[in-house]
C-alpha cells in the first residue's frame, strides 16, 4: 500500500500510532506542523549522544536513512524498561543491519535530568547494543522534536505527563519521506516487520511470517 495520507494536524500521538499500526499506510501529519528549518521535515536542533557526542538531530541522525525513534527518560519505571526490553529484541532481530541500514534513537523525556551520563548508565544497565543512540539536550529543543515528531496529546494536561509518550515507536524513511508508527509494547517481530515496510532496501524473506496481512 503506498496510498499517502494527510493526517489532520494535531491528531494526538495514540491516535495517529494505533492509525499507523492499523492501517499499514505511509502517514503523513501536515506539512504546516511537520516543515523544520530550510524546509525539512524535522528541526535540525543540537542534541547530545549518551557517548558524550554533540549531534544534528536531522543532519546527523536522521537525513537519508531508516530511523525507529522513541521517547523515554532514566526514571520512568512503569513502560519505559519494558519498551527498552521489547526494542533491544527489535535491535536482534535487525543483526548486522542495526546501525548500517536502520538507526534506533531513543529521546529523552526530561532532559534537566537525563545528561549524557546518565544515559550511559541506561545503556549499560539495559545492555543496549551499537547502533541505538539514547538522546537529551535542551528542553525546549526536546519539546519541539516531540511534537514534529508526532508524540503529543490534543489534551495539554495529558500532554505534560511525560509517561503519555513513551509507548509509541515512530518509525520512517527519510529519503522516500515515508512515515507511519507502531506501539513499543507489541510484538518484537511485528515492529521489525513495520520496519521492514518502509525500508524498501529489505528482501522480506526471513521474516515473511511475522509480517500482519495488511503489509502484503
């Protein structure tokens, strides 16, 4: 299905995830609240790795490659280790294609107090392997990206609960401009197979029988 579809501008994050997941079409919110610097579909802020590297968001992450991008933050103890848990079995299944041909990257919900250190102790304790990035920087650059990228809530009171955007997965293609999200929560293999979907570059036999019907 390579059906585009418009989805209207300000469809909260639940709602535009379980769309994605549905549906299997490539969504894209309007451009009015997507369009970043020079036109792009994402800010170009500067974010810092939990290596301790000053990054791009859309120059160095995001330009031209296959990107699966979370929210989380160090003290989460509800949905977040549980989410880590599920991608580190994506991040396996994706072998020697993690960090060459799909990049995960995992944003910080409250970067006051997710500095590159202590995310460094996050990847440790949860063993998160090469190719998954864990990410923080300003707070109102996090708050922009959060929202471009699709994570919020029509709601403001709901949107200020951090714990309301840590259950999807935003998953994308940015030089085919295809887009579309899948809950953190499901099955491993039916995310690599939402992964697979937009990642054109993929033979799709290995996985064939994880991948729902709609993908067809």
């Amino acid at each position: 299905m390579n059906t585009r579809r418009t989805v209207v501008a300000g469809l909260g994050v639940t709602a535009l995830g379980w769309l994605a997941w549905r549906s299997g079409a490539d969504l894209q919110p309007a451009r009015r609240e997507m369009v970043g610097e020079n036109g792009t579909r994402f800010p170009n802020v500067t974010l810092y790795t939990h290596e301790g590297r000053k990054v791009k968001f859309y120059d160095d992450l995001v330009r031209g490659k296959v990107v699966a991008i979370n929210m989380m933050y160090a003290q989460c103890t509800r949905t977040c280790p549980t989410s880590t848990a599920n991608l580190r079995q994506v991040q396996q299944l994706l072998g020697q294609r993690a960090g060459r041909d799909v990049f995960m990257y995992s944003l910080s919900l409250q970067p006051e107090l997710d500095t590159p250190e202590r995310l460094r102790e996050y990847v440790e304790r949860y063993r998160i392997g090469p190719g998954w990035l864990l990410l923080t920087g300003a707070r109102a650059d996090i708050d922009l990206l959060r929202k471009h990228l699709g994570f919020y809530d029509v709601d403001p009171v709901v949107d200020l609960n951090d714990l309301t955007h840590t259950g999807m997965l935003r998953v994308g293609n940015d030089a085919l401009d295809r887009w579309t999200m899948a809950p953190t929560l499901t099955d491993a293999r039916q995310i690599l197979a939402t992964i697979n979907h937009v990642d054109t570059a993929v033979v799709h036999t290995a996985y064939r029988e994880a991948e729902p019907a709609f993908f067809g």
